[in-house]
C-alpha cells in the first residue's frame, strides 16, 4: 500500500497543469498562449518545474496595430486597442474569452481618437448599476471613456477629453504635444490618472460613480523634461486604527527616473496632490555607457513591497538564445527591482538590482497571480519570455523559463488567470 501511495503522490507531481496568456502585437493580432509547468519531484518553487510555452490560437480583429490588453476575468472579456500609428484614427475591440480553450471571439469595435496604447477597467461599487467604465489614453489625442455591459462585453463611447498645451515641453522632439501614456485607477476608486509624457503633468480626472462620467481635477506638475509614462498605487494600511496611506511611484520615460509621492487627498473629492519622497534613476546606481540611451517602459508593485520596471534600448546583458539550436548569445535589455521601505521608511524605496528582460525592449510586462512568474513582452525581440520570481527575496530569475515567438512587434501580455 505504502509503495502504491507512493507512486501516486509522485505521479500527481508530475502532472502538468497549463495557464493561458494573451498577446498584443504590431502585426495587429492578439494570441493566446498556452504555459504548461510539469514540476519536478518534490519542487519547492516556480523554478522546479519544467515550462513549456506554445501558441494556440490568434486574432486579428484589432488590426492592424494591436497596442495594449485589458482583462476582465471575472466576466471573461479582453479589450484590446489599435495605435493604427499610420492612421489617423485607432479603434477598441472588444472580446469574449472562451475559458476552456482561450480563444477569443470578437463582440464589437469602434473607431476611436488617435493613437490608443492603454486603457483601464473600473467597475463601481455596488449603487444599482451594472455597468463598467473603460477610460483609454491616446497617445496623440487624449482620453476617451466607454460605458460596458460586462456580461455581452459590448461597449458605447460616453465621453472624449482633447488635451492641448500651450508650447513645447523641454523636449522638443518628444514633448511638442500632450502624449498622455497610461490610465491608472486610484485606490480610492474615485479618481483616475493619466500621465502626460509630452506635457510633464499627471493628469486627473473625478469619477462619478453613478452615472460613468469623469469631471478634470488639476493636473500635477512634474519635472520638466521629464516626461513621465506610468505609475502604481500602494496602499499601506494601519491594523490599530483601521486607517490607510497611500503612495504613488511613477517612472518617467525621458529622465529615466523613479519617484515615489506621498498622496494627500483633497476634501469633497476636488483631487489630489502628490509630495516626492524618494527619486533615482531606473537602473539604480549603475553608470555603464550603455545606460545612455535607455527608455524606461513598465512599472508593477509585487506583493505590496517592491516594484519592477523595465527598461529598454540599453542591452546590458547577454544571455543565451531561446533558440536551443543556436550557440550565440543574444543582447538583453534589464528588468529593474526595488524594495519598497516599511514602518518609518514608508513611501521610500531603494535599489536591488538589475536582471535579464530577455531580449530587447521590454515594452511592458505582467505578473501572474501567484506572483511567482514574470511574462515580458519584448517588442523588437517580437518574443514573450517566462521568468521565475522567488517570492522569498524577490529576486526574478535570471533564466528564461519557456519563451514563444509572435508575430510582429509585441506591445503587451497579460495572464488569464
């Protein structure tokens, strides 16, 4: 009996178990991609186990420029948007996910402003409607919002903010015009943010949660030049009294440059300020030559204590090449790791270190649920690479894990599960 029941606990190890990814690219498709992990005997980590990454089904219906995902897995849809960076319009596509196979089915499309690379989902606390609010950045235009129905994942637009400047940032070549880059849902769920590469602002926009319509705060002024790209929440909560802090940390794509904010809030919801506590550059304290030419891309916060952020157009590394049948070595942009301080040091951080993005450019980057796992996105490499994170230390792996190509420029990839 003992010998049966070892067998089986050995067998029940090795069974693989698959998680579903899916892809934004250039190419204008979304694909779905299949994670299978077969551990090992007796594994202990992420690490233990061999990972295989395949391709299995793909879209095209967010041609001809797909930019970025958005989930819903509670409702199983995807939003994707169009860039059409040689049009003069994008467009929002809307997709149900079938949850057993990952295939996705278009549900409906629109024509939206210029130059869509990001979007939000917020989803209003329980006040008789059942309806969602996607806000999309437009790159070259400004903010637009949609009023969803999260069971049919159909959308309709509701409102469109056209930002201007007055003059040319210190840039003049990136910062003529506003370029917001990211929309981020606050804490609070009260409030959304958006920050402007081309007008060295953060912008803020109120939500009312009733009717799904924003109203402009004031804007918040950062460094000139300095062109900020996108930013993450962390809220630290207080067991005695039951209260909370908030802290902002943006990553700013022209200085290169991370700084966390304290967050203050304003009374009746008129907005909010943010005070910098810490700032260093996004690759800490190195100083190689080859830093020169960085552009800091992604941020995340990981299990509430530290962050990561990628950076590209600075090849650091090399790394072996996914290709097993070729020896070469291969350049490798960094993914950056910081640890967030606790007690008196809240709201600052300090460096830990650089590893492999790898390949180049890592436009952006997501964390699976478990935390454990870390797909990249390499837009020039056009590959999606899976990397182990040890949630003891944090520390990310420095050993592609499984990897895939995909066709065209890949600019986002987000875990179903």
């Amino acid at each position: 009996m003992f010998f049966h029941n070892l067998l089986t606990a050995t067998a029940l190890a090795a069974v693989a178990s698959a998680k579903h990814l899916y892809v934004s690219s250039y190419s204008g498709n979304v694909t779905t991609l299949s994670l299978t992990q077969t551990p090992h005997a007796n594994a202990n980590s992420s690490s233990d186990s061999n990972y295989t990454l395949t391709t299995l089904s793909s879209n095209n219906a967010c041609a001809p420029n797909a930019s970025f995902l958005t989930i819903d897995r509670i409702h199983q849809n995807l939003f994707c948007v169009n860039e059409g960076i040689v049009n003069p319009n994008g467009s929002l596509v809307s997709f149900k996910i079938s949850p057993n196979s990952g295939e996705l089915t278009k549900i409906n499309s629109a024509i939206t402003p210029a130059a869509p690379v990001n979007s939000v989902l917020y989803t209003p606390p329980h006040n008789g409607t059942s309806k969602q609010l996607l806000a999309v950045a437009h790159y070259a235009w400004g903010l637009t919002t949609y009023t969803v129905d999260p069971d049919t994942a159909n959308f309709t637009l509701t409102q469109s903010f056209n930002f201007t400047q007055a003059k040319a940032g210190p840039n003049a070549a990136r910062q003529a015009a506003p370029h917001p880059h990211q929309v981020i849902l606050d804490p609070t769920k009260k409030f959304l943010l958006l920050p402007d590469l081309g007008s060295d602002l953060v912008r803020v926009f109120h939500i009312n949660s009733s009717t799904l319509t924003l109203t402009a705060r004031p804007s918040i002024p950062v460094a000139p030049g300095s062109g900020p790209r996108h930013g993450v929440f962390q809220t630290v909560h207080n067991g005695t009294s039951g209260g909370a802090k908030h802290y902002f940390f943006l990553v700013t794509e022209l200085a290169n440059t991370i700084t966390s904010y304290d967050v203050h809030y304003q009374p009746f919801d008129a907005g909010l300020e943010l005070f910098p506590r810490t700032s260093m550059k996004t690759y800490g304290n190195h100083s190689e030559p080859v830093f020169a030419g960085n552009a800091a891309a992604e941020i995340a916060l990981v299990c509430d204590r530290e962050l990561v952020v990628s950076n590209r157009n600075a090849s650091f590394y090399h790394i072996a090449n996914p290709d097993p049948r070729n020896a070469t070595e291969v350049p490798s942009d960094t993914l950056a790791t910081f640890r967030i301080g606790a007690g008196a040091q809240e709201g600052r951080f300090s460096f830990g270190e650089l590893s492999p993005a790898g390949g180049s450019f890592p436009r952006q980057f997501s964390v699976d649920g478990g935390e454990d796992l870390v797909a990249v996105g390499l837009q020039n490499s056009g590959l999606v690479v899976i990397y182990a994170r040890d949630k003891a230390t944090g520390r990310l792996g420095r050993e592609v894990l499984a990897s895939v190509e995909v066709e065209g420029a890949v600019t986002s990839v987000v875990w179903g599960e």
